[in-house]
C-alpha cells in the first residue's frame, strides 16, 4: 500500500505521525474486491481471497475471531475478468472467516435471483446474523426482507418482509431490535424485527437520509440527508438539525457526541451539549465537496481509534492530462490529447484517496494513500 502521501489539514492540538502498530487489526475489501487483513501501520498480514464487489458491512465476532460476509460468485470465480457479464444473483452467499486459522465456510446461500447486500450484523451474543435480502424488479417491485440466519448452522430462523418505503438500510440496533432505512413517507424510518415502521415528524419527503447511526443507549438516530445533519428523539418523534453541512454521522462511544464529515475529504467531532464542532482534519486542495466515494467511519470498541477514508476531487494537473489515456475525460483529436469539459466547465476530474488512522486519546493520526472501503476492527491477538 504504498504511494506518495498528500498533505493534511490539522484542526487545534492534533498531529500527524508515522503509521504505528497497535492491538488492534483492519479487516477490509479492496478497491479490486479482495479481502485483506491489516496491522495498524498498514504493513501487510494476509490476503484472504476475492469476495467480489458487493457494497456491504463486515461483520465481527471478536470472541471467537470470526469475521462474516457475502461473497458475489460472478466476480469472484474470475478475479482476472473483472468485467465480464452477468449479475450477483447467480449465486450470492454469506460467509464466515476464521481470522486465527485463514479458513473459510460457506454459512447461507442466497436463493436462486436474490442477493444478500447492504447490511449484515452479527447479535451481540454471536449467535444470530441479520442479512438485507433482495431481488431483481417484477412488475416494478423489488421484493426485499430481513433475513435472520443462525450463524452456526446457517439456517433462516426468521423472514420479515419489508415495506415497500424501505429504501436502504444503514445500521442496525440489536439492543431495540430496529433497522435504520432511508425512504417512506418523510424520507428515514426504523423497521422493527418485527416489520413494524416507527417514523418522525415532518411533512413528506422533508428528509430522504442517505447514512444514519442508532444510539444503542437511547434509541435516538443521527442521520444525514440533502439539506444537513440532523437528530431525531425517538421518544417525541421531534427532529432537530445539528450541522447544515453533515455526512455520515456515527456516535461516539460515549455518546457524548457524533464523528462526522462534511464532505468527503473531512473529519469532524460534533459535541451534542454545547454544539460545537471541531474540525480534526481534512485534505488539502478538496475544491469539490463531493466525490462519491464516501466511506462511514468506524471505530474500536473502547472507542479509541478511528479508520477514517478521505477523497477529495480536483482539477487534473497539466502533466496529468498530458500522461493520460484516452477515456472518459481524455480524447485524442489529430494526436493532441484534449480534455473534455464538464457543464460546470471544469476539465475533467482526478480522485485522491487516504486512508487514516486516528487516535482519539493521544489526538494522533497517520495515513496512507490508499482507499479502503467496507472495514472492520479485530483484535491483534488470537482469541483462542
């Protein structure tokens, strides 16, 4: 994972290091769709396999080492042909990681034209999976469920069938047996286990979220969507803004407050009592707000260290646009390379990505020039 390192924006108190090994690991999915195991400094441990490129959560049992996940046999079984036809729903499954030992078994095959995505969490006791299933538009419905799963056995002990309105799920609390979604009438919703909808005030449509995060205490939710950040108290139904710029937001581990970002080269703590945001850091030269490779942060269990995915979109540089190939934003007309202009009159587009780890005690953080998406922490230690 190695590259030239882009330079940081620091807010107040906080410092960038060279990238230290702790207790702790990173399991994640590539941008190619492998499965990796990292040290905390980014060196290398182990390379599992190509699980394909479903966009979906890892989910941990830090007691026993064992990490779950669906695997997308289209592109799996070929990792050298990336881009051949086909679909997901040909065969989809869930699968389980002894992280200790490196070996693998298949858990739960998805039926026949539906596919596990989206969202997978693992109940508290490890004994329970809950898996997003879906299938392909018949007559302009996409049939969709909650899908408990008995993580030893991989049997379904449990199929709910979701509302129409639930459009994407984005956390989970075990602890009120609820499933945050975006969609219905006001744009955010909790689907109960049991299927049922909870919704806040609002009118139609005031808030379509797109990530969210559920207080595992009080139920609250955080939740992002076109007009900011905002909090809604699940015992009045009320909804009170937080950030008019707010993205991904997720709770600190002492609730006190949320890590979030406001565009995606960015990270931010907001502190629920007073209000205040601190910028912790951000990348230099992010001239676009958005570059739709936003990550949601994750963090240990004892809250210390974040993972944190910073993008930015720029301009190209002159030698960009000189050394590139011909594609999307570079023609070449008569042997002379142009760039295409966007509406916006911008000449095309370039995407950086770091990865950061930031320690939250110390207020340290390091990086390295790498995009990490669907992420996870394990211990470092075997569990056995």
């Amino acid at each position: 994972m190695d590259g030239e390192k882009h330079r940081l924006l620091l807010g107040t108190g906080w410092e960038e290091i060279e990238p230290v090994k702790t207790s702790w690991k990173i399991i994640f999915r590539d941008n190619m769709s492998d499965l990796r195991i990292l040290d905390t400094d980014f060196t290398e441990t182990s390379v599992i396999g190509n699980i394909g490129g479903l966009n979906c959560p890892i989910a941990l049992n830090s007691a026993k080492g064992l990490a779950y996940y669906p695997v997308c046999d289209t592109w799996a079984a070929d990792p050298s042909d990336r881009k051949r036809p086909g679909s997901w729903f040909e065969s989809n499954w869930l699968e389980e990681l002894d992280i200790v030992r490196s070996s693998r078994r298949v858990v739960c095959k998805a039926p026949k034209s539906f596919s596990f995505n989206w969202l997978l969490s693992l109940s508290p006791g490890g004994d329970r999976l809950l898996a997003y299933m879906y299938g392909p538009i018949v007559s302009g419905k996409m049939p969709a469920y909650l899908v408990h799963i008995d993580a030893s056995s991989g049997n379904v002990v449990r199929k709910v069938e979701l509302p129409p309105g639930a459009f994407h799920p984005s956390d989970v609390s075990w602890e009120f047996e609820r499933v945050l979604f975006s969609g219905f009438r006001v744009g955010v919703g909790l689907v109960g286990f049991d299927g049922v909808v909870i919704e806040p005030a609002g009118e139609q449509g005031k808030y379509f979220a797109g990530n969210g995060s559920i207080n595992h205490v009080t139920g609250d939710v955080a939740f992002d969507c076109y007009s900011g950040m905002y909090l809604w108290h699940i015992v009045t139904g009320e909804v009170d803004m937080m950030a008019k710029n707010g993205q991904r937001p997720s709770w600190m581990a002492d609730r006190r407050g949320l890590w979030f970002s406001d565009d995606d080269s960015s990270l931010l703590r907001l502190n629920l009592a007073n209000r205040m945001v601190e910028e912790i850091v951000r990348m230099e030269g992010a001239a676009y707000a958005s570059s739709n490779f936003g990550v949601p942060i994750t963090q240990t269990n004892d809250g210390r260290y974040l993972l944190v995915a910073l993008s930015r979109k720029r301009k190209p540089t002159e030698s960009e646009v000189h050394s590139a190939h011909p594609g999307p934003d570079v023609v070449i007309v008569d042997g002379v390379r142009h760039v295409r202009q966007g509406e916006d009159g911008v000449s095309g587009w370039r995407w950086d990505h770091v990865t950061c780890i930031v320690d939250t005690v110390e207020k340290k953080l390091w990086q390295v020039p790498s995009y990490i998406s669907n992420n996870a922490w394990v211990t470092a230690k075997s569990p056995r």
